[in-house]
C-alpha cells in the first residue's frame, strides 16, 4: 500500500477531488448493485420474492425471462460457492484423520466465492 502511495498514481489518487467522485460511484453505481445482490442471495430463482425484497423502485428489467435467467445464474453460482466452503469446512476442520487436498479445495471454494461475488454486476 505505502508502494502505491508514494508512485505517481497515488499522487494523483491522493487528492481532495477524488473523495466526491468515489462517493457519487458508490451511491450510484455500486451500493445499488449490492442491494439488488443481496436480494438476489435471499430470492433465490423467485423473481416475484426478489421484486419484494429489493426496497425501492423497480428497475427496468428487459423481461420476466432475461430476470429468471439472471437470478438463476446468481443461484447456481451462490449453490455453488457454498457447497465449495462446505467441502473445504468438513475436510479441514474433520479432523486429523481426514484424508484431503486442502490446498485444491481452498482453490475451488475460492474459484466459487469469486464467481457468487462477480455476479453482482
């Protein structure tokens, strides 16, 4: 962190004009982005459950069908991610008898969590 801080681009970085800019990102952009993936965690594939949830105005889907893809998508990937941490969970903490790939099973829960993460935008 000191590295990026002290080269050019943190001096850029490091300025007063960045803090509203980042806000008006963070307002607009991305926590919305967050809410609709936080419902989207609790729905699962109920487009009409995720509707209720989401706590504002509607956004403009393109149709019932591209919104039941997106959400199934989500789920299979949030599924996904954690039967990976469960795997990875029982082999680790199973005990010393466990026979396992810790270093394999930490890769794949982490490919998983990564891919559940992404589908936030």
């Amino acid at each position: 962190m000191n590295v990026l801080l002290s080269s050019l681009l943190g001096a850029l970085l490091a300025k007063p004009w960045l803090d509203p800019v980042g806000l008006f990102g963070a307002e607009r952009w991305y926590l919305p982005l967050s809410r609709l993936w936080a419902a989207a965690n609790v729905a699962g594939e109920d487009a009409a459950l995720f509707r209720d949830n989401i706590g504002g105005p509607q956004p403009d889907f393109r149709s019932a069908g591209h919104l039941r893809a997106t959400l199934d998508r989500h789920a299979r990937a949030r599924l996904q991610a954690e039967a990976a941490r469960r795997d990875w969970d029982d082999a680790i903490f199973a005990g010393p008898h466990s026979a396992c790939d810790a270093a394999s099973l930490d890769r794949q829960r982490r490919r998983s969590a990564t891919r559940h993460l992404s589908t936030r935008a």
